[in-house]
C-alpha cells in the first residue's frame, strides 16, 4: 500500500511539472471588423455607394449619419421616423438588439458578442 501512495504521490509531481513546462498558447486574436462585416453583414448591406444596394442600405458613412435617411433607400416606417444620429454608442445598442432601439423594425440580426460588435463598429467608422 505504501508503494501505491508512493507511486501516486510522483506521479502527482511529475505531472504538475510537466504541466509548469508547457509552452502557453497565444492569446487569440482580436476579431478583424472586415472579416466579420463580410460574413455578418454584407448578406444585407454593402460599404460601397457604386455598387447595387442589397436588403438594407448601404452603411458608407453610416457614423455621424441621421437614421433612416439614405436617398432612394425605401426604410421601415419605424426607422424613417427616427430622430437620431448613429454614433458608436447606439450602433451598439442597435447591433445587440434593433427592436429595443427602434420597435417595429425589420432588421433580425443581433450580436451578442460586445467585442465583435465592437470590431465591426470600428469597420464601419474606417469606411466614413
């Protein structure tokens, strides 16, 4: 019995140590904002005026932008009537959830995710 507890209490040792010795992974990379507005956002939406507008307008210069008001872009009535300006803060708001920012609009997407809304925001503001 002696030799098991022996046994086992090395065995404990050894693996602690080898555990100590592992080389620590990199720490994961940010989300890249393009990579993720082309899988989550370019289905609807593109960041080019020339090309043909999809399901929701075109995002070019959305930051600082009154909602709602893209020239020939036909929006919900809910949206047309918004009396606001995007900013970061209710891109955000918008991003996790558009029906608590507007009741009544169209748009489906959420993202849960703060740090890849963020990284998305960041995209858009680069395309002003």
């Amino acid at each position: 019995m002696r030799a098991i507890v022996l046994g086992l209490c090395t065995a404990m040792v050894l693996v602690v140590r080898v555990a100590e010795a592992q080389i620590a992974l990199p720490a994961a990379k940010p989300p890249d904002g393009a990579t993720l507005f082309k899988q989550q956002c370019a289905v609807c939406h593109t960041t080019n005026l020339s090309e043909p507008v999809r399901q929701g307008p075109p995002l070019v210069g959305i930051v600082g932008r009154p909602a709602g008001k893209v020239e020939g872009f036909h929006y919900s009535e809910p949206l047309a009537k918004a009396a606001f300006a995007w900013d970061e803060t209710k891109l955000d708001a918008w991003l996790t959830n558009p029906q608590a920012v507007i009741p009544g609009v169209v748009m489906v997407y959420r993202q849960a995710k703060p740090e890849t809304r963020a990284a998305i925001i960041a995209f858009l503001k680069e395309q002003n």
